[in-house]
C-alpha cells in the first residue's frame, strides 16, 4: 500500500512539474545590435510588433541554401507583418555574403559573423537554426535544421481545427 501511495505522489509530482513546464511564459528575445553587410545598425526593438525569424547560415551550407527559397516565399507574402534577420554562423568574408544573397535573391537583412551575432541567441548547436520571434519579443520556437514556409505559417496563422458535432452549441 505504501508502495501505491508513493508511486501516486511520485506521478502526480510528475504531471505538476509538466504542466508548470508547459505554462511556462516565453523567454524574451535578447536586445541585440547587429550591423548587416552594408554596415547598417539593426536592433530588436526596430521590429518590436512583427514576427521575426533569426537564421543562422553558411554559404556553404546545402540545407541553408535549401530553406532560403521558402524563407523568401513566406517574407514575400507577410510583408506587413513578418521580417527575416539572415545571420552567417559560418565566418565568411563579406564579398561571399553578398555572392550568397545575389545568387540566392535574398532581400532581407544578412549580417557577417560577429561576436555579437553568435552569442545574442544562446549555442547555436548546427546550422541552420533559426529562432521565431513573436510581435510581443518572445523566442516561440527554436528549429535546428531546414525550416519550410508550413513551419512558418502555422505561427503567423495557426490552424483552425473544425468543432465535432458534440462541441457544437445547440
């Protein structure tokens, strides 16, 4: 019996700490500033009511190249409301940045590595990984590998899951 007790405390702590976890309020995207390859000065703040999303990136990277054309697809149809920040993690010089945005057509911000850069968002484990920013501030999400316009969107619209009929008000 006592046995039973103390596996029904040991569960019930359990889902305690999972929900207290999954209530969790979000953590606020660092204040950073960042200049980009043409030695413009960016900041968190400049884009405070939008959603953001931080990719890091390399040129040599495939996956990188992969995702970019998704990244400009879902930037190009939420142009009021999200913006993209392209980060190099990668080290490369400024001339290969800017041969990477024109053979790509990037037309969002990119900026060269710099200590600022790799140290505002925490380890960055593999590339790409890119961060999803709410318009409050908040990191929502963190992905490490390619990242589609479907991941993109479920943010910015979020599905809407149809009510059976039992949830249906007479």
């Amino acid at each position: 019996m006592k046995k039973i007790t103390l596996l029904r405390a040991i569960t019930l702590t359990f889902c305690f700490l999972c929900l207290h976890a999954s209530l969790h309020a979000y953590d606020k995207a660092p204040e950073f500033s960042f200049k980009d390859i043409q030695g413009k000065t960016h900041k968190m703040s400049d884009y405070k009511g939008k959603w953001v999303l931080v990719n890091y990136w390399a040129t040599y990277c495939p996956p990188c190249r992969a995702e970019i054309p998704d990244i400009l697809r879902f930037a190009n149809d939420n142009k009021e409301n999200f913006v993209v920040l392209g980060i190099d993690a990668g080290g490369s010089d400024i001339a290969d940045i800017i041969t990477f945005k024109r053979e790509l057509g990037i037309n969002y911000p990119l900026f060269p590595m710099q200590e600022s850069t790799m140290l505002s968002f925490g380890i960055i484990m593999g590339i790409p990984t890119s961060y999803v920013i709410n318009p409050k501030g908040e990191i929502v999400d963190k992905y490490v590998g390619l990242i589609t316009y479907d991941d993109l969107d479920y943010f910015l619209h979020p599905p809407v899951y149809a009510k059976t009929k039992t949830e249906e008000k007479p």
